[in-house]
C-alpha cells in the first residue's frame, strides 16, 4: 500500500548597551550550531546492518529493486526503551551490554558508510533530500513525489548505530521502512555472531555472512 509533518524600559536603551552590540559597535554572536555527524566506521556494523536489510528485502518478494537507505543513523522514535518491550528479564540481564552501548551510541547521529554488503544496489540518500520531496506543493500524494524520484525503491530504510557486546559476537539494531502514509514498520532486533539454532520465533529465510537472530519474547516492534 502506497498511500503514507520576548520589553526593556525605552529609557534603559540610552544607557544599556542593546542586547547584541558593545559601546564599540556590533558583538558577535556564537550561537551552539550542530556539528556535523562523524563516520560510523565499525565494520561489524555494516554486517549486521547488511543482514538485517537483506531479510527486509527477502520479505517484499521482489518489489524491491534498490534500497533507499537514510545516510545517517536514527534513535528509535515510535518504540520506547528497550527494557519496557522485551518482557524477558533474564534476557535483558543476559544483554546489558550491548542494550548499554546502543542507548549510548544513539544519544546523536552518526553518518553511514558505503559499507553494506547488500546484493542489491542502494543509496544513501540524506533525509533533507526525502523532507524536500515531502514538502513540494501539489496535488499528488507527497509519497507519489519520492516514489518519482526512486521508482525502484520501496520507501526508505532508517536504521539506529547497532550496540554490541565487548567483544562484538551479539548485537541489537533498530531498524525501519518507511513507505507510504499507512505503510512501514520497525524493530528492535538481536543478533548472535555463529548462531544457527532458532529461539522464540521459527522463520524461513537465506542467513548472510555469520549473523543469526536471537528472540526473546518481545513486543518491540511498530507497524503502520
């Protein structure tokens, strides 16, 4: 479906030097402007990252041609912390570390690489880029705007900096589509390095590189 927003006293001016200007003239101002996002360069990342794409890209049967991919990272906006979704308190003990790093690795923006190991192509593609198509004036859908500048995309894909454990064997991810004004969907997702048993969930799809999934009972996870 692809049918997805400040008065002083006038005489305190003789005397007090305006806000903004010395008795020499005019004061500069320094105003606290955003840096710009660093390089997420964690090579482990990107495999997890490339796993969870290609199961995302498994699961829409062939309408995805090419990934459309948000070039910075996102902190979960439509899900709450972690804690408050899995309801499985020995595996949230059991994954303190890396649920720890991926609070404090999402707390600002990071800009992704050209890194993913994907079959299909993709873009990284700024989010100012998707506002701007959002914000043109006319009668069509806003989504019929992105999807004429990216025909062969479904939507486009956010994901969070991935929190690993210390020695970088199990991972959790935040990921998301987004497609259309009631169409998309996001998770929180575990990731185990060499796990080839099934927890909680049985599914059916092609394993990429070494990451398997690893479930607790969870509700973490929001659709459109």
């Amino acid at each position: 479906m692809r049918s997805l927003h400040r008065s002083r006293a006038r005489w305190l001016l003789l005397i007090v030097p305006v806000a903004g200007f010395g008795l020499n003239g005019p004061r500069q101002q320094h105003q606290n402007l955003p840096s710009a996002p660093e390089p997420y360069d964690i090579p482990e990342a990107y495999e997890v990252y490339s796993v969870v794409l290609s199961k995302f890209a498994n699961a829409a049967n062939g309408r995805v041609k090419r990934l459309v991919i948000r070039d910075t990272t996102s902190a979960p906006q439509a899900l709450g912390p972690i804690e408050k979704c899995v309801g499985c308190a020995a595996f949230l003990k059991e994954r303190a570390d890396e649920i720890r790093e991926f609070e404090q690795g999402n707390r600002s923006p990071k800009l992704l690489q050209s890194k993913f190991h994907l079959k299909l192509p993709y873009d990284l593609v700024p989010q100012s880029k998707v506002d701007d198509l959002f914000r043109k004036v006319g009668p069509r859908d806003p989504w019929e705007n992105f999807y004429a500048a990216f025909p062969a995309a479904d939507g486009y894909v956010e994901v969070a900096a991935v929190g690993f454990n210390r020695n970088k064997t199990r991972a959790v991810v935040y990921a998301a589509n987004h497609c259309g004004r009631l169409c998309g969907g996001g998770n929180y997702s575990f990731w185990e390095k060499g796990l080839r048993i099934y927890g909680y969930i049985l599914e059916l799809w092609p394993f990429t590189g070494e990451w398997g999934p690893s479930y607790p009972e969870t509700n973490c996870i929001w659709v459109s």
